[in-house]
C-alpha cells in the first residue's frame, strides 16, 4: 500500500509548533510514502495567518527534508490558501514566483471573521448557509488544486449549534460539487474530524463523497491536518476505506500542480 500525507502543518504555520525534520521522520515510522506540506498563507493583512510565511525558510526545509530523506519518504510542498478567491491578483503576483507542487484552498474567515465568531452571532442554519455559499464562490473562481476539508463550519459550531444535515444543504453542495468537477478541482478527506471528540467524522461526509463521485469527481487526495508531529497520518487508512464506500477506485499526488501519480485504493 501506497500510503499518502496531504495536508500537514508545520511551524510556518501561525497555529503550529511542529518541526518539519521531526514530521518526515514519524511519517516514515508510521509507513507513510509521501508528504506534501501545506502550510497557512494568505496576502490579507486582516486575516491572523498573515505575515508568519517566510518563504524563504520553508523551501530550504522542504529542500532539506527532501535531500534526507529521498531513500524513505518523498516530499512535495504545498501550501493552504485562505479564501483564495478574494484578492487573487494579489496571490497570483506571489505564488507565480514559486515552486509549488500543491495548493489547497480554504474558507477560515468569511467577511474578515474567523468561523467561529462569524457562527456565533446567527443562527444554525443561517451559519452553515453562509459557510457553504463561501465555499461556493471559492471553487467558482479561485485558482486551487484541492478544496479543503469542504465542510469545515461543524468543527466550530458541532458543540453549541450542533451537525448540518446533509439533507438540508443538498442544494448549495451539489452546486459546489459541480462546479468543482466542472473546474477539475479536486476535495479531500480530511481525518482531522476523526480526532476530535466532538465532530467524530471526517471533513467532508460520506454523502458528499458520493454526491463528488456520482458528478464526475475523481481528484481524491487524503490528508490528516495534523498540526503535530506525532499525529501525522491519523487516520489514513480509515480515510481509504472511506474512499472504497464512495467507490472511488484512486486517490492523487501532485508535482508542480500537475497530477503526476495515480494510486489505486487498495480493496478496489
């Protein structure tokens, strides 16, 4: 089995501590074939996760670990954008001068308000409603491989406001689901859900993994969101039986943004 990591932070991210040698070495123990790191980064001067990316840095890390470890592990850098669809002049102008393999893109902050206080002040529904339409005009403009963790507004509001049903958002989600195959954006599964004692299931549902197969979707990557070192790869192989359920039959790699890699899903 071919074992993929795609979406690990590091301390080039504004929320993490881990160490990027330290991460490379436990996903080697734990079996994992290769990595791609995607740390936070965004050109708002508004938003918390500005300023801390020094590029400079983290491609000499990626060029360290990749050098290190090129026997055991390979390694892809990538990057998490926040709200990639707003200000993309502005991230075309940086990203243009990079080597990125991978680019996720994500919704932290709607209006300038982190989720959860967004969340705070509406109602349940009208909450995950303004999510997903976020969401939407994320995949209908910005430039991204991947979609990550699509349905990310239960983290915050599961325990005060409680789970969405699916149900109840089919509409605005066959729309993003869409317009993601229509774009050839792809989505994860990411595991980081499942370590969490509240949410208890994966970023995004079985559901919405079907409905993405069932419209044409087949860019699958998986990654835990891991923040830690030790907590690399949580989850993994319960992510690919998720994919099996979905029947989706491949899970990709990218290099330099282009899928490079097709890996089957073992049991299909």
């Amino acid at each position: 089995m071919y074992l993929t990591e795609y979406h690990h932070h590091t301390d080039n991210s504004i929320d993490s501590k881990a160490n990027m040698e330290e991460v490379c070495k436990q996903a080697i123990v734990k079996g994992i074939d290769e990595i791609c790191f995607t740390d936070h980064y965004s050109v708002n001067p508004k938003l918390p996760t500005y300023g801390h990316m020094d590029f400079d840095i983290y491609f000499s890390q990626i060029k360290y670990c990749q050098d290190k470890f090129k026997d055991d592990l390979t390694v892809k850098a990538g990057i998490e954008l926040c709200e990639p669809h707003l200000m993309q002049e502005e991230y075309h102008e940086v990203l243009s001068q990079l080597e990125i393999d991978f680019i996720l893109g994500s919704v932290h902050n709607i209006n300038e308000e982190k989720l959860r206080k967004f969340m705070n002040e509406r109602e349940k529904n009208e909450a995950y409603q303004k999510y997903f339409e976020e969401v939407y005009s994320l995949v209908s403009s910005a430039d991204i491989d991947v979609l990550a963790h699509l349905d990310l507004m239960k983290r915050y509001a599961v325990q005060t406001k409680g789970n969405y049903a699916f149900t109840d958002f089919q509409e605005i989600l066959h729309a993003i689901l869409e317009k993601a195959v229509e774009r050839d954006i792809g989505i994860e599964i990411n595991t980081s859900g499942l370590s969490n004692e509240h949410v208890g299931e994966a970023f995004p549902t079985r559901e919405i993994l079907k409905l993405y197969k069932h419209l044409g979707g087949e860019i699958l990557t998986i990654g835990s969101d891991s923040h830690h070192a030790h907590t690399v790869g949580n989850h993994l192989e319960g992510a690919l039986q998720m994919a099996r359920q979905a029947e989706f039959t491949h899970v990709y790699t990218f290099t330099k943004r282009k899928l490079n890699r097709l890996l089957a899903v073992p049991g299909t």
